[in-house]
C-alpha cells in the first residue's frame, strides 16, 4: 500500500488528499447540518404541542375547586380537549394509573403508556420528559406533562401524555438528507474537479523544470523555465533555478575559460622546452655557448611552469577548504616579521608599515602571508624603483583588515572587474613586461574567502593601488 501511494505522481496524490479531505469536510458538515434540522424538527413539535395543551390544561385543573378529588371525573373531558387529528392525550393519577384515553376517533393517533418509570420521573415533577416509541410500524413521540394543583406548585395530582406520530417530521428528514448527500456530492465532484485542476496548474512550474533538468543533464545550460507566479513558493523555486542554472553558465563558461588560459598558459614554456630539446638533439651541445644559452632558457620555462603549477594547486587546495591550518595569532608580530622579508623584496622602493591595533586572530598565517607576498610583488612590479608601497592592518566593524598600497601605474578601469579572474593580466604590454601568470590575486581572494572573507581593491591610473583583505574577526 505503501509503495502504491509513493509510485503516484505528486498531481495525484495531492488530488487525493485533497479530494479525501474535502469529503471528510463536507461529510460532517451535512451530518452536523441533518442533526440540527432533526433537533429543530423535534424541538418545535414538542413546543407546538406543549404551547396547545397549556391553556386546556389550566381551564380543567386550575379552575377546579379540589383538583386531586375531581381529577378522575374530570380526566376523560380533559384527555378528549387536548386530543386531535395528529396527537392523543392519556391522563394518569398521582399513582401512575391510566384515568382517560382521548383516543376516540380512527384517524386519530393510537397512544401506549409509557413506562412506570419515566411516569415517576414526570410525577416527581420533571417537565421536560420526551420519549421516542415504536407503536406498530410508527414512531410516536411521547411528552409527559405533570398536573399541578396551581402554577409552580410542587405538588403533582396527575400526569398527561401527549402522543403524537413522526410520520411528516421522517419523511421531512429524509428529504432533507437525500438533499444534503445530493449536495454533498455535487460539491465533492466540483470541488475534485476544481482542485485537480488547481494542483495541476499548480504543478505545472515543476514538470517545466523536470524537463529542463534533463535538458540541462544533456548540456543544454541555456534553458529557462518561465516564472508565471513569482510570489508562491513555486514560483520562487523557479526563479532560484533559473538563478542557479545562470550560475552554472557561468561557472562552466569560466571554467571553460580558465582551461583554454591554463592550456595557453602553458603553452608557451612548453614550445619552447620542446623547441630547445629540438635543438639539442640536432646537435647544438656540440656548441657549448649554445647548449649553456638554451639550457638556461629552458631551465627559466620549466621553473614557469612550476610556478604556475603551485599556483593551481594553492588556489585549488584553499577553495577546497582543506588547506587552512587555524591558530590563533598575535597580528603585530605576524606582520613585523612579514615586514622584514617584504623589505628584502622591495629593493629601493619605500616601503611603510601601518601599525593597527595589537591583537590576536583565528586565522591561517602562512596563507595571510602568502596572500601578502603576492601582493608586495604585485605592488613591486607596477612601482617604479623611487615609488612607495605602503602595509598595514586595521580591526574595523568585526573585521580584521589586511592591505597593501602603492602609489605606482594604477590598474585601468576597465580591467577592474577582472583582476580576480585566473590568468587575466590586463593590457598586453603589462602581461609581456612581467611575465606573470596572472594568478596572483585570483590566489590572493582563495585565501581571503577560505577565511570566509573578501577581497576589494582600488585603483586609479598614475595614482596607484591599494588591496584590502578583510576576514571575520574571530579568537575561538
């Protein structure tokens, strides 16, 4: 059973829920709707009753000089008043026993006694003693009325039974339940109907992003689901797939991008090993000079290469998350002595340290460090010999923030959103000068996001640079 429901499709089983729940509703509400016709049916009929035998009875009992005495001679006149055509009155004595029976005509209601016990319960003065009896292929509706000697007196000298059939209230009940099921089902197919409907229109959104999933699987990232209601929650799921898929795009073609840079990259050192190899298997070792100049240069490609290589694998490692070794460290000797080295880089150029605040941070140094070291050497290569570079940090909203200034050639607007990306260098004239792989930065924003923190970076031509890492501030 369970495997059945579970291999429905989602339409279907919702329709059925629905369409289970809608007659549950509706099955109570025609049941609780026939019971109150049913108690209004039984209520009036017992207040009509009760209302017509009042005025009878107080004209007989009320108006005796001894009512206990003349009960007995007055009880036959009394049960034949409050009889009619659709009700029999029965008399009885403080003692239970039937005086009268108004019953004379045919057409009239035949009338049994009830029970000695509920006799005794109306002779203890109850007036509100109703009981349902079979009498032959009828149901009778039985009202016990006590006979009292004044109004609100407690002493009781007889009872009267007003019988009446329930003959029209029966035959009133069953039509208005054949109406009330009749209408129940009419609900419940219009109600099915309608909400298959709605759960299908519904649903729709979701077979669009099957479709597009599978589409999607084959390599088909340009596929786009419309959003028709972008304020329910299937809406909102279509639109954060399309988001998603737009990322995927991007992704992919990034990634893309990134293998034919990296294959170009790569390209080049390699001609140019092979090149070299070439020749020396033509016999250039033969020539000393030649074989020293072409070793050289193939010894400078392959430390390229390698270099670029290490790159990948920072980049890939701290993007991963794994390579992060978190201590807590002091800040201001951290960078004094990041400061040092950075010195022995700098060559003449100024190099002037900021002093923050003297703290201690959860953070992976060697990674702060390596970030900071490429960009020192970003800022080396783009700073003449007489510029000034400028390394400080600063604790500010919650953030621990590293940066690096220079005052040197400054980064073109145009090639600011996309210094992150790998293997991207800008103009062509700056990519042949340094010679560089481009993957500094893109290694410098691994680092700061494997810390859950972000890279900015300023910059305006012929004014210079300035880089900021910023990470959470964190202790434990």
């Amino acid at each position: 059973m369970k495997q059945w429901w579970h291999n429905l499709p989602l339409r279907q089983r919702l329709a059925v829920l629905y369409s289970g729940l809608l007659a549950l509703l509706l099955g109570l509400l025609g049941f609780g709707f026939y019971i109150d016709i049913q108690q209004f049916l039984f209520s009036s009929t017992e207040l009509r009753i009760r209302a017509q035998a009042k005025p009878v009875i107080e004209q007989y009992v009320f108006t005796s000089a001894d009512p206990v005495i003349h009960l007995p001679r007055i009880a036959q006149q009394l049960s034949r008043d409050l009889t009619s055509r659709d009700t029999t009155a029965l008399v009885f004595d403080r003692d239970g026993r039937l005086l009268a029976d108004g019953r004379k005509l045919p057409e009239e209601p035949v009338a049994i006694p009830v029970s000695a016990d509920y006799l005794a319960l109306a002779l203890s003065g109850d007036n509100n003693v109703t009981i349902i009896q079979p009498v032959g292929e009828q149901r009778m509706l039985s009202l016990l009325i006590p006979l009292r000697t004044a109004p609100a007196s407690s002493e009781i000298l007889g009872v009267v039974q007003m019988t009446t059939p329930l003959t029209m209230i029966e035959i009133t009940l069953q039509r208005q339940g054949f109406t009330i099921l009749f209408g129940v089902i009419i609900m419940l197919v219009v109600g099915v109907i309608v909400g298959y409907w709605l759960t299908s229109s519904t649903l729709r959104p979701l077979n669009d992003l099957i479709v597009a999933c599978r589409n999607i699987a084959q390599g088909n990232l340009r596929q786009r689901v419309p959003v028709v209601a972008p304020y329910d929650e299937v809406g909102q799921l279509t639109a954060a797939f399309a988001e998603m898929v737009e990322q995927l795009e991007k992704n992919f073609q990034a990634q893309q991008r990134f293998i034919a840079d990296a294959a170009h990259e790569m390209r080049t050192p390699l001609t140019a090993l092979r090149s070299g190899l070439e020749v020396l298997l033509r016999g250039a070792q033969d020539d000393p000079q030649t074989a020293f100049r072409l070793i050289q240069s193939m010894h400078c490609d392959v430390v390229r290469l390698c270099g670029v290589s290490e790159q990948l694998l920072d980049r890939a490692r701290y993007e991963s998350g794994r390579a992060l070794m978190l201590r807590l460290v002091a800040i201001a000797e951290m960078m004094d002595e990041f400061a040092a080295q950075a010195r022995l880089l700098v060559g003449e150029r100024t190099l002037i340290v900021a002093h923050g605040p003297a703290v201690s941070v959860l953070i992976d140094s060697d990674g702060i460090k390596q970030a900071l070291f490429h960009l020192i050497d970003n800022a080396i290569q783009h700073t003449t010999p007489q510029g000034e570079i400028r390394l400080g940090w600063s604790v500010e909203r919650g953030m621990v923030q590293f940066w690096v200034a220079d005052n040197g050639e400054g980064i073109a607007e145009a090639d600011l959103p996309h210094v992150f990306t790998p293997f991207y260098r800008g103009s062509r004239s700056r990519s042949r000068r340094t010679g560089r792989a481009g993957l500094g930065l893109t290694l410098v924003q691994s680092v700061a996001r494997a810390h859950s923190g972000e890279v900015t970076i300023t910059s305006r031509l012929g004014e210079g640079t300035q880089v900021v890492i910023a990470i959470p501030y964190r202790v434990e």
